[in-house]
C-alpha cells in the first residue's frame, strides 16, 4: 500500500493565492459613451446606428458597460482540516478548499 506524503500541518498558516474580482462601470469604449455609431459608407453618406457594445439584448444602447476586474493576492490562511482522495490531497481552510494534486502516480515514482 502507498502513502501520499502531506505538505502542511493542521493548524499551520500558510500562503494561498485568494482569488476575488470587482465590477465597474465604465463608458463604453465602441460609442463613447453616445450610444450610437456612425458608419460611412462607400459612397460617403453617413449612417448613425444604435451601438450593439453597450446594449444588452433588445434594450436600448447605455453608453456604458460593465467590466470585471479579477484579482489574485496572496492570502495567509490556517489549514483547518486535510482530505485524501486517491492521488489528491485538498486542505480546506475556514473559507476555502485548496486542492494540492500529485502530479504522478506512486506507481510512476518508483
């Protein structure tokens, strides 16, 4: 029978990269911010459309849209709890599960 060899303690604080994001709205970079587009066309007559960037389905266009920023900063957290299950080991924290895989089978390590 095989071991998986646990890295971390329970109780122990270690270093996990937390994962979080924030929306914002910001004026939409198609129209900016006019809701509508002017298209030239080849003749030199110009046509003003509804802007399709900033417009969500049939609505009208906003002049603005919603941009998601992720952001990823490491966070310490205390190990609370270890699950084995076959090659992967997850240490779970009082927020989180963090999934440590093996990446080789024992069977390749010997």
């Amino acid at each position: 029978m095989s071991s998986i060899e646990i890295p971390f303690a329970i109780g122990q604080q270690v270093w996990h990269v937390g994962s979080g994001y924030r929306q914002e709205w910001i004026e939409c970079p198609e129209c900016a911010g006019t809701k509508a587009i002017t298209m030239i066309q080849g003749n030199g007559v110009q046509v003003s459309l509804a802007c399709a960037a900033c417009s969500a389905g049939y609505e009208p266009p906003r002049g603005v849209i919603q941009r998601t920023y992720y952001e990823h900063r490491p966070v310490q957290v205390m190990l609370r709890r270890v699950e084995v299950r076959g090659n992967e080991i997850q240490l779970i924290t009082a927020r989180a599960r963090l999934a440590v895989c093996q990446e080789k089978n024992r069977k390749d390590n010997k």
